[in-house]
C-alpha cells in the first residue's frame, strides 16, 4: 500500500454553473474524502480557481486529477505537496468576552498565536487567526479552556512555489490554439 | 439577419447544420416545441419513434457505432430523461458519440419540483462527457455546435443538451458557426516523437510481442494501419470484445478475442509475451483478470488517446498519447521488418487445442445430442450470412458464444454493450445500426432475458420496415447468471427460470415474420430462409439451458487460468 499525505489539488475553470459539481464528482466516486475546499474566482476574468485538499495516495490523486482535466469546462488541474506551495487558512473563534477578561489572556493570545481581534461586545469577542493547520488548531486548543462557542476554518489557498507561472502559460498556449483555430476556418472558407 | 426564430427552430436548423439527417426520439409535454418544429423539416431530417426512449438511445448507439456519425435523440423532460440514463452510461464508458437532446420545464419552474421536472444535469454530468442546460434561445446554436464537436471527437463521448421550454420557444436571430476549439479541452494530444520512437525501440527489440486492439483502432479507422503494421514486423493481433472485426477472423495474424471468455491462445500468451501493444483499448478487468497475475513477462506499451487511462488499471512502461491512427503511421516507418514464427506458432498451437478440446464439440456436437446449443447456432447463422454482415448481441450468454462464434470479414461490425453489459441493448441496438448501415445485413443475437426487456422495439421495426434478422437464443433461462449459478453457487438456481411466452405469435402481433427451431435438421433451413426473407425475420432457437459458454477465466483468477469445461483447466 503507498504512504497516504495530505495532497492539495488546485482546478482551473470556467466561471459556469455545475463545474464544482463536476469536479467534486471525481473525488467522491472514488471515495476520497475531501478534507477543505476553497473555491473563487481568480484574477483572469471568467476563470474560476477551486482548491481541494485530500488525505490520498499518490497514485489515488493522479488518477483524480487526470479524470478532473477530461472535464469540458476545467482548463487545468495541478497536484501538489506542501513543499510545492505556499499556503494558508483563516480561522474565526468565538470567545465570551468576560472569560478572556476575567483571565487576562487576551494579550498573550494575540502574541503568541500572532493573532487580531476582530470584533468586541460586551457578550463575545471575536478572534481571527491566518495560518496552517496546526497553527489554527493550537489557537483552538489554547481557546477551549475560555468556553469558545464558535469555531470555523477555511479552506486551503496556495500559490505555488515555482518560478514558472504554468496557468498563464497554458492559457497562452490556449490563447494561440484558438486563433490557428480560427484562422485555418477562415481558409478554409476563403478556398 | 434581422429574421427571428424560436430556440426550436434553430435546433432544426443546426441539427441539418451539423449534417444530421435522422433521429431517434419520443416526444412530451417539455420538448413539444422542438417536436412542432420538427414537423416542418422532415423532408431533411428523419425521426424514429421508438417505443421507448431507452430504445431511442440504443438505436443511436447502434447508428453510431456502426456509421462513424454521432447518434441524435431527442426526449422530453422528467421521465424521458431518466429512460435514457441507462443509454447515456452505456454510451460513455463504450465511448459512443451522442448528442442527447432533453426537454425541460420552464425557468422558473426549475427547482419547484414541477410536473415532469428532474435535475438531469445533476445526473448526467457523472455519466457524459458534458452535459448543459440552455435557458436562453440565443444559447442553442453555439451550444449545439460544442456538443457535436465534444461528443465526435477525441475520445468520444455522450453529450447531453438540456433545453428549457423557454430556450425552445424564446425568439432569436440565426447564426451557426460550426465549433472547432474549447478552451482547456484537447482532443486531438501532440504527437510525441519521442513517445513513438521509444515505442518503436521496444516493437524492435520484442521477441514475444502481441498486439491488443480496442474499440480505439475503429473508432479513428485505423484497421487497415493495424494490420499493415502488424504484418510488417509480425505481430499477432488480439481483439477486445469491442476491437473485434478491426482485423478479419481469417487473417492469419489474428490471435483471437481477449477476455474472461476469449480465445486460450490470445489469454494464456498475455503471461507468455515480452511486449503487450496496447492500441485503443483500457486493460477492462473483463481482460486482464487479476492484475497482479497479469503480463507477468511482458513490458507494456500503451497507445490511447485519453491520458487518463495511462496507469489506470495496469502499470504501462511506455506509452504513445495519440489517437490510434495517428500513432500507428507515425510508427510504421520506425518499425523493423520481423520474423516471429516460433512465437506465432505456439498461438496456432494454443488455438489448435481450443479447437480440438472445446469449439469442435460445441460448434459441431454428436447427433445423438437432442438439443441445440447456443455455439452451433451462430456458428450455422456466421456461415450462411451475407459478406459483411454486421453482428449486434445482447448481453450474456447470447453475446460471448456469438462473439466467439461469429466471423468477421468487415471493420465496424460488431455492435455490443461491452463496459456496461445493458441487458436489452440489442434489438433497439440492432434497429440502430440497420438503419446506419443500410446496405449490410444486421444479424442480432439475444436472449430471452434481455429481449424481453426492449421488446416494445419490434414496434419500431413493424413501423420502419427495419430489416433486422433476430435470433433468440432461448433456454427459458437467464442463462450466464445461471450458468454462474453452476459453477460457483452450487446449482442454486435463484430466479433464473423464465416461463416464456410464444415469441413468434408475438412476433406475428407486430407482423414480423418468423420461426421455432427445435431441432438441428431445422437450423439450417431456417437460417436459410432467415436470410433469403426481404424484412425483419425472427428465430425463436430453443438451446439446452445447461449448455456454458467456456474457455472461462474465473472472475479473480489470472488471465492464464483457462476453464476448458466444468471439471477441466487449460
């Protein structure tokens, strides 16, 4: 059996109804349990950026990432490890407020996990803290000892490491792809 | 350009854009629009009503499959929908290009649970190569185009179009661009020429090569390229269930069919060769019985045009990403004139001993024997057909002896439900291909299970006039369950009988003509005048139920552990 770890999966789309779907699809027939998702549109107009990341072999996710890319309407999917990219998550806690000031922590929480407060009342306080996992994780930890009421977590965003911007070239490829395209239509209605 | 024009009638006019000159179809409540439309263009496009819209799709399939065109159907919403899911998955993983065309209820009725509403996208995008719902009339033509260019090329594919009412009867101008690009979708890769010259390295340095060839090597007319190829370094050609007739059963390179009921020679030499061709086709698990036991001497190299089947089952050590035909005449110059006959011969050995051990018997029992049996009957039809005749089968026991059994002369000439195994798939398959295929004979072979299951298709064929000779191979049983039954569930024969009905005054209901064949002095005659009959003929073969279709690898079992009968291994 091959060693499992955490593989990050990031899908280029068009911006259409039903390709999340698609892609989420491809995981679940093969029941791979998506452990976070972030989907959003990118800096290219009309092209949509989905992240997965998945506990898998790496057999499971190039597998996966092949049958992604059969998808009309996916332009590209690539696989990475963490050591490919740089990524981060954003966590939300919510915290009553009089047990972080009854305790005098709130300071030394927000140095030590580099953290920010987001909102104060007078009923909760509310935290955010960007970073890895077991760095929102140990916030978490550290919170439950003052009665958090509310914990979420994002989905992965990465950017990759390499110097070479592989969407944009292929988009480019694309770009040129589309135009001899058309250009062999237009001789061929010229003839 | 000012003119305006439904979303129906610019279905129409695309559809005779796209060079679509018939289709297969049942009309409803949601798809009204396109039918009254269809009503003004049937000097240019034929429908076929079939009785079922099950029976709508396998007929296009069957179109397809044997035409090289891409298959039409067209059906309202709800449970016209659902009927050709079945079609839709069969046509996918079979690789069939379709465009399936889908009524739906009316924008804002989309998520109310409507009458005849269903979520078709939701279930066709699993189970098509891309599926879109069209709201706006405008969005039909480009729509339209992108599915007949996505469904006919690359690997192909069934395409679904899911058209709302408002689509349908909305107003827009007339404009058809035919599509040749989609961003991020390449059908046709970049040939390689690394790829090909390593790939010809390993044909040159081969001593035990076979080739396999799969639906890949029809389905971009590579039949003659394969053979030329083959017969230039001396390579036997094995076929999956679907390659078969890429190559004709009586050339001498043909090793024969591949698979948990092939041919010996082909399955035993897999574990013999040093090199696997793989052309157009996907290591099925029908093929490769258990992987780990399977190519144990050989390397592998694998020639398909869908990256993603690249690893998939087997471990390949080389491969070409290129369309069969492609590949095949980019390598032709590279490959070496050969010479392999002690390697060639032991497949005629192999072969001589199938002949000898199993198909003698089966094909040519004693005559003390009182029943027919389902080998000697195709065997007796394969003979007495008419030169490039096209073979369409059920699933089953029908589809394995006429597969074994039938010989082929032509490309293109067998039209099966291989990956999705569809019970019911062959007369509606059969109307299909007739109609693609209209100067060939169309000779189906079926069960009397899975007739039963579309036989509201003979409908369809007293309505056309569909010529289509149709013999059941009837044992008043589900026979390959049974025959599983046997073999692995200690006889326990759990819902296998069927208490038949007669086939041939049902026959006569839809005034098809036909025949029982109880014995063997009545096979012969009856095939006869089977063939010498202008129009649909049906025979009602009564076969020994206990009767099984061997060799047989069992399921789990290497692709080398050869079933001659009950009691006997290869």
């Amino acid at each position: 059996m091959q060693q499992t770890c955490l593989y990050t999966v990031t899908v280029f789309t068009d911006d259409q109804v039903g390709l999340l779907n698609q892609v989420s699809i491809v995981f679940t027939r093969r029941r791979q349990n998506i452990e976070s998702l972030s989907a959003s549109p990118t800096s290219i107009p009309g092209v949509s950026k989905f992240t997965f990341t998945c506990w898998s072999t790496l057999r499971m996710m190039e597998q996966v990432v092949k049958q992604i890319e059969k998808r009309v309407g996916v332009l590209k999917a690539f696989l990475h490890t963490d050591d490919d990219i740089v990524y981060q998550n954003i966590a939300l806690y919510k915290v009553p407020t009089r047990s972080l000031v009854d305790n005098h922590v709130v300071e030394k929480i927000l140095r030590r996990h580099n953290a920010r407060i987001l909102e104060i009342t007078e009923a909760y306080t509310v935290i955010e803290k960007t970073g890895h996992n077991d760095e929102t994780r140990a916030l978490f930890e550290e919170l439950m000892q003052y009665g958090l009421t509310q914990y979420v977590r994002s989905g992965r965003v990465a950017v990759t490491k390499d110097a070479a911007e592989h969407f944009t070239a292929f988009l480019e490829e694309q770009r040129r792809l589309e135009q001899s395209q058309a250009d062999a239509a237009a001789n061929s209605n010229d003839n | 350009m000012n003119e305006r024009i439904t979303g129906a009638e610019v279905l129409m006019r695309g559809l005779v854009a796209e060079g679509v000159d018939r289709v297969f179809g049942y009309p409803g409540g949601a798809i009204m629009p396109v039918y009254d439309k269809l009503f003004d263009f049937t000097s240019s496009i034929t429908h076929i009503l079939t009785r079922h819209e099950q029976g709508a799709i396998h007929a296009a399939q069957g179109y397809a499959r044997v035409s090289g065109r891409t298959g039409v159907v067209i059906v309202t919403s709800g449970p016209g929908a659902t009927n050709v899911v079945t079609g839709l998955t069969d046509a996918m993983l079979d690789s069939t290009p379709l465009v399936v065309i889908t009524g739906q209820v009316s924008v804002s009725a989309l998520g109310t649970d409507a009458f005849q509403e269903t979520d078709m996208i939701g279930l066709a995008q699993p189970i098509t190569k891309w599926a879109i719902q069209i709201q706006r009339p405008e969005d039909i033509a480009p729509a339209l185009a992108q599915a007949f260019y996505v469904a006919s090329t690359g690997r192909p594919g069934p395409v679904v179009l899911d058209l709302t009412k408002d689509a349908q009867l909305g107003l827009t101008s007339w404009q058809y661009t035919p599509c040749r690009f989609v961003r991020g979708y390449l059908p046709k890769p970049v040939l390689d020429m690394e790829q090909v010259r390593a790939a010809a390295d390993m044909i040159n340095a081969a001593r035990r090569p076979m080739i396999l060839a799969g639906q890949g090597v029809a389905l971009s007319n590579a039949e003659q390229l394969l053979i030329s190829l083959a017969e230039k370094a001396d390579i036997p050609v094995a076929c999956t269930l679907l390659g078969l007739s890429a190559i004709p059963s009586g050339h001498p390179l043909f090793a024969g069919m591949l698979g948990m009921h092939g041919n010996v020679a082909p399955n035993y030499n897999t574990n013999r060769a040093d090199l696997l061709i793989a052309v157009g086709m996907r290591f099925d698990d029908r093929v490769t019985g258990d992987t780990t036991r399977y190519a144990t001497q050989a390397k592998i190299l694998h020639i398909d045009i869908d990256a993603s089947e690249f690893d998939k089952n087997i471990r390949t050590d080389a491969r070409v990403h290129a369309d069969a035909s492609e590949a095949l005449s980019a390598l032709m110059p590279l490959v070496d004139k050969a010479e392999h006959s002690s390697w060639r011969r032991s497949f005629a050995r192999h072969a001589a001993a199938e002949q000898s051990r199993v198909v003698a018997a089966a094909v040519n029992p004693p005559e003390s024997e009182p029943l027919l049996n389902m080998h000697q009957v195709v065997h007796c039809v394969s003979e007495h057909a008419p030169e490039g005749a096209i073979l369409v089968t059920d699933v089953g026991q029908n589809q394995m002896a006429s597969a074994r059994n039938f010989r082929f002369s032509h490309p293109k000439s067998i039209v099966t439900s291989g990956a999705l195994g569809t019970m019911g798939f062959g007369l509606p398959a059969a109307i299909g291909a007739k109609m693609g295929a209209p100067n060939r004979t169309v000779c189906l072979f079926t069960g009397d299970g899975g007739f039963q299951m579309t036989l509201q298709e003979l409908g369809t064929i007293m309505q056309y006039g569909t010529d289509v000779k149709i013999v059941i191979l009837n044992n008043n049983f589900l026979g390959n369950v049974r025959q599983w039954q046997s073999l692995f569930f200690k006889n326990r024969f759990s819902q296998t009988p069927m208490l038949n009905p007669d086939f041939i005054a049902l026959a006569r209901a839809y005034a098809i003509e036909g025949e029982d064949v109880e014995s063997r002095n009545e096979l012969i005659p009856a095939v006869e005048r089977m063939f010498a009959h202008h129009g649909a003929y049906i025979l009602n073969v009564n076969i020994d139920p206990a009767a099984m279709i061997f060799p047989m690898t069992p399921p789990g079992e290497s692709v080398d552990t050869i079933m001659l009968n009950q009691n006997e291994y290869y």
